[in-house]
C-alpha cells in the first residue's frame, strides 16, 4: 500500500488526529467544554421553564421513590 492509497482510505481519521493534537496543544478543549456546558445549562433551563408542571411531577415522582 503505498502513501497515497493510505491517505484516500484513512484521510478522515488522519485529519481528526491532526485537529484533535492542535486542540490539545493549544488548550481549547477547556474552551469548548465551558461552551458545551454553557450551551446544555441553557437547553435544561429552557426545557425546565417551558415544561413547568411536567418536570414538577416528573421531580415529585423521583423523590418520591427515592
């Protein structure tokens, strides 16, 4: 197998290393796990204050078999 045939099979794992390393050197995986939390805080408390009653008795139920 010769370099080209390498690069057209595995170009896609190859590149995501690539990316993944400059991540990691740079130390953008803090970044973009902040932005990741922020973006799920947002989600749950928008789906909290749409849902109200529904995620109250979901709770209630929880608790009570806890």
């Amino acid at each position: 197998m010769n370099l080209k045939e390498v690069w057209n099979q595995y170009k896609g794992a190859i590149i995501g290393i690539i990316i993944a390393i400059l991540i990691l050197i740079t130390r953008l995986h803090d970044l973009i796990l902040a932005i990741i939390v922020l973006v799920l805080g947002a989600l749950v408390g928008n789906y909290v204050q749409q849902n109200k009653e529904d995620v109250k008795t979901k709770l209630k139920t929880f608790i009570d078999k806890m």
